[in-house]
C-alpha cells in the first residue's frame, strides 16, 4: 500500500538549472522498459506555457503505450503521461492569461511525466484554490471524458439508467460522481470483488466484473439501460448493445481486455478481436440503438477539440466550486516507482487515480548481493503467436476468396463455427501450456499436493516475478498450511541455500492488513515470523516472502526489493 501523505524530505525539484528528471520509455515492451533519467529542459516556445510539475496522472492507456499496444503508436524512446498539474514557470512569446507562480493543470501530448513540461496555452487551465496538485492531475483526463460521453455524446437526463464497467477506476468514479448531479439515475456498475466495499456508496447496483452481467441487470431492469460505457470491449461490445433501450446509447473508450500480461499479447488481440460483436447498421436501424466512440486525446490533439474540451472544463469546476464533484486519488507515487504504480494499475488493483509526486522521495529499497544471469522463456509466447496466425489466416482467409453473396444464415453458421474452433484451439492452448509446465517445471523443480514447484534462478521483484510465473503457465507459490510451507522450505534449501528470502504470492497492496492471494482470494493459513513481530512494514512493506535465515517463517517486505521466488504450476 501506498500512503498518500505528503512526503517529510522531498527530493529536490532540479539540480542543474538546465536538466531534469523524467521518465522514459526506451521501447515498447515490459516495466523494464521504463526508466528514470536526465534530459535536457524544455524552452517554451511561441504561445506555450512552461511548468514546473508537481503531479502527473497515470492512466490505463499508458500502460497501453508502453506496450505498444495503440494504433500508430509514437517512435521510442520517448517521455510518457497526458496530464499533469503545477506551477508556471515562464510562457513564451505572445502567450496571455498566465503569469509566473500561476497554480495550473494540463493536457500535454506526451511527455507530462518530467519535472518541468512546455504545453499549448489552449490545454492549460487554472486550479481552484482548494484543490491539491495531485487531485488536480486527476481531474483532467476522466472527468472531461465521463463529462462529454454523458452530457455531449449519450445526453444523459433525469431518470435515465447508465452501466458503467471498472466502475471502481478513476474513469468509472467520475461517471458516478456526474451521475449523481442529475436527479433520479441508475447507476450499473462492475467491479473487482475487492472493490466493492469501497464504491459500493457511488453507484445504484454493483455486480461482480468475473461474472455474466447482463441477466442480473435485466432482473432489476427488464428493459435495459439507457446508456452503456465500455472501456473493456471485446465480448463486452455485445453484450452492451444487448442490454440497451430503445433510443440507447452504447460508447466505447477503450479496450482494455486486450491487456492480459506485462508485454503487447498477439493472442489477446486476436481474441478480444474475434469477440466484438459484428455491428449490422439495419439492426440499430430497427432496434432504435445508438452506438458511438470516444477518444479525448484524438479529439484534443488531432481534430481540433480543444474549445468543446474548454467548455467541459470549465462547467466541471463549477461542479468542483459547487462540491458536487472530487477526484478520488488512489495513491503518490514517486517517479522511481513508476513501474510498481503501473504494475498496480495493470493488477486493477486501483480505485480512483494513481498519481506521481515529483516531489515525493521513492521508497529505500534494501540492497541485494547477488547477481544472476538472465533466463529466457519465450517457448509458450511463441506457440501463442503460431497457432493464432494459423487460425486466422484459415478462419479469416477463407470468406474473401468468393465473390459469391453468402445467404445470411449461412454466414451466421459459418461464423459460430469459427467461434467454436477458436475456443477449442483456446482450450488446447491452455492443455499445451500444462504439458509444458508438467515436463519442463516437474522435471527441474519438485511435485507435491497436485503442483509442480520450481524456485527461480533470477532475482526480481514482487511484480516481475509474478508475471514471470505466469508467463510459464503458474502463478507465484501460495503455501496453504503448515505441511506445504514445510516442503516449500526445504525445497528451497536445497535449490538454493545461498539465498535468504523468497517471494511468495500473498501481498495486502490493495487494502492494508487484508492479506490476499495472487488470485484475489482471502489469504487463511499464516506463518509470521512473530519473534520479529511480522508483520511490521505497515503502508510500505505489501509483498510476503518466505525466510531461510528465519526457518521458512514469513515476513512482508517492499515490494520493489530484489529476490528469488517460487512458481507454482496445478497438475490437472
């Protein structure tokens, strides 16, 4: 956990007038891909503002940037983030309205996460008094988005219904926020299950985002709701117009169900792809159905917005003047742990915004002594990538060869037979991936209680090495009693006796004390090391791991540390 509290000894703004501290994106790909540097300070040129910043919002569709994972994605390297909040520090010819000292938050394409950034006069505002530099980096970005979707592009009104998914980010708060300005709306939600006891107070009706959404709201709502905002898409797509009135109005922003793992996934593309509904223009014709998209940095930076934008802006603050409206900040993050954060945001492990406080000091990591070289294990990504390019080009392929018309039914059978054969390849995929952990994990590591085990040979931290279990078709080792953390302790003994501690998957980064696994589920079985009275870290240590020195007791510890760790693969 993170805690948001002002930091006692903040790391100095610049130490030469003429460099500054910015993150950057050296390529796309993983976290490691990202990293804190030099670079030279920006000059404002004619008609922009010059800022000092204090706070930068991070939002899903950086992590999407880094991944490479957007159309006509920028040349790397490059400095990321959209938005950011602080003060004027200078403005460049012919530019009025601001002057030096001046509080401001603003649009930037690109480039935001810096000590000091030179933004276009047209996407700078002003900050109310009252509202803080991180809150006011929360603001831009989501509330002009839920803003415009509702009142510019869906015209909600008194009485209307809205389902909103990730209803616990900070897209889906504002929704909720600008809901309850207008009198008598329902508000739908979806959200992780941990969430739920958080926002349960923002929204009408929650509903768990793992399970079918669509029968439990027709059972409140038998007609449906009038507005749907899907930032997910994919399978999403359908089921959203499903669930639309008449005269409704879908809008999609985003799509984040094509994000499964650290890296851009062909596969996930594929199938997030493949399970968008096929729109039929006479169907919305008969059905009375309204579907639409939304992209506000398009809007902003490439079609010319930035006035429609401006009048967004500004009936927000009235709402923010009047306290109707408030950003809901999740937690600061300084711009050394711009990995963790984003990590935490890919986990969706956030509610409302996380934010990076140049000025707040990253937390002191613990030194580690050893050094390993790397260990590759493309094989799984690679089978992904053939067996999907195959079924497309024969699922795909086939229908542009004939130019004969093809009767609609007949295109109906032929696209759910399609279907079938992409989720049955789906489901041998995931049978080729347990083959490969039982023969290549069994044989290295050691089986006990229906699981293969095997301890790293690399050092990393908390998230890398989760995501690496992963990769490898496992997840980090939840011992659930005293015999499997016994046999976890010796195994690790003998595999690696020079090592001292070992991460384990069990952290309490979304609430602190709440101990779960890495699945989200309630963690039962403990095995502190209460001599030292673990656990002990409070806010900053979130991330469990398993001690030799201490006997194969547990203690938390920051999660940025460097360790070994031990992947757990089921044997069906």
């Amino acid at each position: 956990m993170i805690d948001q509290k002002e930091p006692d000894n903040p790391v100095p703004a610049v130490v030469d007038s003429k460099e500054m501290r910015a993150v950057v994106l050296t390529g796309f790909g993983g976290l490691n891909k990202l990293k804190v540097t030099k670079k030279p300070m920006p000059d404002p040129q004619e008609g922009e503002v010059k800022i000092r910043v204090k706070a930068c919002g991070l939002n899903f569709l950086d992590l999407m940037v880094r991944q490479g994972n957007i159309d006509n994605p920028p040349k790397t390297p490059l400095v990321p983030g959209f938005e950011c909040s602080g003060i004027v520090e200078s403005v460049g010819e012919n530019t009025k309205g601001y002057e030096i000292g001046d509080r401001v938050m603003a649009f930037v394409n690109y480039s935001a996460w810096a000590e000091v950034v030179c933004t276009p006069l047209d996407f700078v505002y002003k900050i109310p008094d009252d509202m803080t530099f991180p809150e006011a980096a929360a603001f831009l970005m989501n509330f002009v988005a839920a803003y415009m979707m509702l009142f510019e592009v869906a015209n909600l009104r008194e009485g209307m219904s809205v389902l909103v998914h990730s209803a616990g980010g900070a897209v889906g708060q504002a929704v909720a926020q600008l809901c309850s300005t207008v009198p008598n709306v329902t508000v739908f939600g979806t959200a992780s299950p941990f969430k739920h006891e958080a926002i349960k107070h923002s929204v009408t009706h929650l509903f768990d985002r793992n399970i079918d959404y669509v029968p439990e709201v027709k059972k409140i709502s038998p007609d449906g709701v009038d507005i749907v905002l899907d930032c997910l898409c994919g399978e999403n797509t359908g089921k959203g117009l499903t669930l639309l009135k008449p005269m409704g109005t879908y809008i999609l922003y985003g799509s984040s169900n094509m994000v499964t793992g650290e890296t851009k996934s062909f596969f996930s593309f594929a199938k997030s792809w493949w399970q968008v509904e096929k729109v039929n223009p006479i169907k919305l014709y008969e059905e009375n159905k309204v579907i639409a998209g939304f992209s506000l940095l398009n809007l902003l930076f490439k079609q010319g917005g930035c006035n429609q934008v401006k009048t967004a802006v500004q009936k927000l603050l009235s709402l923010y003047d009047q306290k109707k409206i408030k950003p809901v900040v999740d937690s600061l993050w300084a711009l050394e742990e711009v990995k963790e954060a984003m990590q935490r945001i890919h986990d969706r492990g956030n509610i409302g915004k996380l934010i990076l406080d140049v000025e707040k000091s990253p937390t002191p990591l613990l030194v580690c002594t050893w050094d390993f070289s790397s260990v590759t294990m493309a094989q799984s990504r690679l089978l992904l990538f053939v067996i999907c390019f195959s079924v497309l080009q024969t699922g795909y392929g086939q229908p542009f060869r004939s130019k004969k018309a093809v009767p609609t039914r007949q295109r109906v059978t032929e696209d759910d037979d399609v279907r079938t054969q992409i989720d049955k390849l789906w489901q041998e995929v995931n049978s080729l991936k347990e083959m490969q952990a039982l023969q290549t994990v069994c044989l290295r590591g050691i089986k006990a209680h229906r699981k293969c085990y095997l301890v790293s040979e690399q050092a990393k931290h908390y998230h890398e090495a989760n995501e690496d279990c992963i990769a490898q078709g496992g997840t980090l080792a939840i011992p659930r009693d005293v015999s499997q953390n016994g046999e976890l302790t010796d195994y690790v003994k003998r595999s690696s006796p020079a090592s001292k501690d070992f991460w384990i998957g069990i952290t309490d980064i979304v609430k602190e004390g709440q101990y779960v696994d890495v699945n989200s589920l309630p963690v039962t079985f403990f095995h502190w090391d209460r001599s030292k009275r673990e656990p002990t870290g409070g806010k900053r240590e979130s991330c469990v791991a398993l001690s030799l020195a201490a006997q194969g007791k547990w203690h938390d510890e920051v999660c940025r540390s460097q360790k070994k760790y031990i992947c757990e693969y089921l044997i069906p």
